[in-house]
C-alpha cells in the first residue's frame, strides 16, 4: 500500500515537473528600449541544443538597434549594429548561461520597440511521456505535417504583422509630420510678408529725416 | 532524479535584471478573445554570498496589465513566484508592466533582482496533455484538437489584419487629405500675401511721394 502511494507521488512529481523541463523554452517578447539604454536577457543552455535569436525593431527613430550575443565565456557569437531585423542560427558549443543585448545608445532622444524571439531546442512532444517504439500512422504523419505547416504560417503571420506595425508607425508620424509643418509654414508666411513690408517701410521713413537734415 | 534534477534548473528559462524601483514593460499586439498567461520567478542578489538566492520568500512583484485604450485591465500584487493570466476583449496592444514593491532589496540585495519570465499567447497557452486526461481523448483526436486550436489563432489574426489594415489606410487617406487642403491654402496665402505686398507698398510710396 505503501510503497504504492509512494510510486504514484514521484510519478505525479515527474508529470508535473516534465513540462517545467528538457525540450524547449521559445520566447517571443517585445519590449521598449528608451534612449540610450541596453537591455539584455540571460539563458542557460545545456551543449548541443540548436539555437535561434530572431530581432526585429518595430518603432522608433530610423528603426535599427544593436545587438549582441554571448556564449557562457563570453565569446561573442554575433555583433551586428544598427540593424532593423536579423535572424541568427548557432548550436549551442558550450554548457552554461547565454547572453544576447540590445542596445540603443547611440540613440539621443528616440525610444525603441524591439521585438525577438529566441528559440532554444525543439518544440515538446504533444505526448511527453510516450516512448514511440512502433511508427506513425498515415493520420498520425499527416497531422504532424498539418502541425509543422500550420506553425510555419503563424510564423509568417507574425513577421507580416509586426511589418505592418512598423509601417504604421511610419505613416502616422508622417501624418503628425506632414500636419505640423503645413500649419507651421503657413505660419512663417504670414509672418514673413508682414514683416518685409514693415521692415521696407522702416528703412523708408529712416532715410527721409536723414536726407531732410543733410539738406538744411 | 530527473524531477529533481528539473525543478532545481531554472524554471522558466529566459531571464533579466531589473532594479530596484524599475519597471519593465512588455508589449503584446493581439486579437481579441486571446488567452494569455505570464509566468514569472524572482531571485534576490545576496551581498553576503555573491550570488543569486533560489527562493527569494518576502518578495513581491507588482503586475499591471493594460488594454489598447489604456484601460488597466489587471493591476495585482503577486508573490516572489507568481502566474497571471487574462484574456483580451479588444484587439491591439496589450502592455504587461511588471515592477518589484520591496524597498528592502536596496538594503539587503544591492539593489538586484533576477527576473525569469516566461509568456504564452492563444494556442501554446493550451496543456494539452491536461486537456487529454480531461476529455479522454485519443492521439489523433488530441492532434486534430491542436489543429483546430492553430487554425482558430490564424483565423483570429487575420481578423486582426483586416482591422489593423483599415487604420492604415484612413491614416494614409488623412495624411493625403492634409498635403492637398495645406498645400492650397500655402499656394493661395502666397498668392495674397504677394498682391497685399505689392499694393500696401505701391500706396506707401505714392503717399512718400518717391514715385
């Protein structure tokens, strides 16, 4: 009886913490970068896990960021400056905690959206703990390859809507541009003609006592 | 052995450093009837040791969560670990602002706060495994479940899309609507200013008698 009860509370532990670990941890975050600020995230990495770091600047200034990636040694692995979007591959040749920073310091006044995903391993099983020893079936492969398309189509969605983010971003601060400076410059016109003619009739009336002294 | 080995390992895997009155903000751009849930785990910086301490009892993080209107849609205290979870009811960008209540870390932690986080959106919010105990399902049905899940997140989206499209194209049409009325009204500004000019000036120096 014992013993039984005792089996089944470490096989509940273990199906309790399988999906806390092994496999994978994909990140998907974005985030604000203000100006001149550096952010960086950390993961432990076992060896041989293949890896991909995915960035993408969504907001903000000529839309470009640093980026920079560590191995536990800090070996760097990538360093790139001022890109908008990259996307970096690189299998994992050494155990211990990865570093990748995003940097906007050379940005004065303009904050940053970044967005990046950060992909470690493979996706889990949908069965964690089933020990394949007999072959897919037709459905079975089938439904898999659905899976595998239908993720590549989220991906694709993902990268379109954080286009059109960026996009949007540029139109409407072409629109708050566009109306700024059209008021303003109606402005300086305005401005501007008034004063020519008052300037003009100041040098006019200046000279007339100068030339009317000289005379007498 | 591999629960223990699992549990002791970092939980939720990517991490950062936060300060002590800093608030870390994340945005989430989604479609409405979206299921999200944040995970997240914090660790003290130990001055005595040098190093980061595995539980961290006593600490609290302060979880606010707006809507694309800027509504709070969630604003709560939560523990050092902690797991919060909400589903959008407008589409758009949802911020998820996370900051620590302690004022005690300055003095015991040197102002240090590790920070592991882990947020799930639509589809990956679903365990299937639990869903499968629940309903009793076969594999196959429980594939063609996280089919079905996956298409309903791409069908969302691309409502989304369509929305998000419409307000890209009203800005461009407002941005086209203001060259054109701002340019005329500059074009027929000059052309009054000009004549005004001309006249005020023709007067003035007739009345100067220097014409």
């Amino acid at each position: 009886m014992y013993s039984y009860h005792g089996t089944i509370r470490v096989l509940v532990q273990v199906l309790w913490a399988y999906p806390l670990c092994g496999w994978t941890f994909g990140s998907e975050l974005t985030f604000e970068l203000p100006d001149n600020a550096k952010q960086c995230f950390y993961e432990d990495i076992t060896i041989g896990t293949k890896c991909t770091l995915e960035f993408q600047v969504v907001t903000g200034g000529h839309y470009d960021v640093d980026c920079r990636l560590e191995d536990a040694d800090g070996t760097v692995l990538y360093k790139e400056m001022k890109k908008q979007y990259d996307s970096f591959t690189f299998t994992a040749a050494k155990n211990g905690t990865y570093k990748f920073c995003f940097s906007n310091e050379f940005s004065t006044f303009t904050h940053k959206t970044v967005y990046f995903d950060f992909q470690v391993g493979e996706d889990p099983p949908l069965f964690p703990n089933e020990n394949r020893v007999t072959a897919l079936t037709q459905m079975e492969s089938a439904c898999v390859s659905i899976h595998e398309a239908l993720k590549s189509v989220i991906d694709y969605q993902t990268h379109f809507r954080l286009r059109e983010a960026q996009g949007r971003s540029r139109a409407e601060d072409l629109n708050t541009r566009v109306a700024f400076w059209s008021i303003g410059e109606a402005l300086i016109l305005l401005v501007v003609s008034i004063s020519q003619v008052v300037l003009l009739r100041s040098f006019f009336s200046d000279r007339k006592t100068t030339t009317t002294r000289v005379g007498s | 052995m591999v629960s223990v080995k699992c549990i002791l390992g970092s939980v939720y895997a990517l991490y950062f450093h936060i300060g002590e009155t800093e608030k870390k903000c994340f945005i989430e751009e989604i479609p409405d009837e979206t299921m999200v849930i944040g995970k997240y785990r914090t660790q003290l910086w130990d001055k005595q040791m040098g190093s980061f301490l595995q539980t961290s009892p006593g600490l609290g993080m302060h979880v606010e969560i707006k809507d694309p209107d800027t509504k709070i849609i969630l604003s709560r205290q939560y523990g050092s670990d902690g797991r919060f979870t909400f589903t959008s009811h407008t589409p758009g960008e949802h911020q998820i602002c996370l900051h620590s209540n302690s004022t005690k870390m300055a003095l015991f932690a040197g102002g240090k706060l590790r920070v592991h986080l882990d947020i799930q959106v639509g589809e990956h919010t679903n365990n299937y495994p639990e869903i499968a105990a629940k309903d009793k399902l076969t594999e196959l049905q429980l594939r063609a479940r996280q089919l079905l899940d996956q298409v309903e997140q791409i069908q969302k989206e691309q409502n989304y899309q369509q929305y998000r499209e419409e307000r890209f194209r009203m800005t461009s049409e407002s941005t086209n609507q203001h060259v054109l009325w701002w340019s005329i009204a500059q074009t027929l500004i000059l052309i009054f200013t000009g004549i005004w000019q001309l006249k005020h000036l023709k007067s003035f120096f007739e009345a100067k008698k220097l014409v």
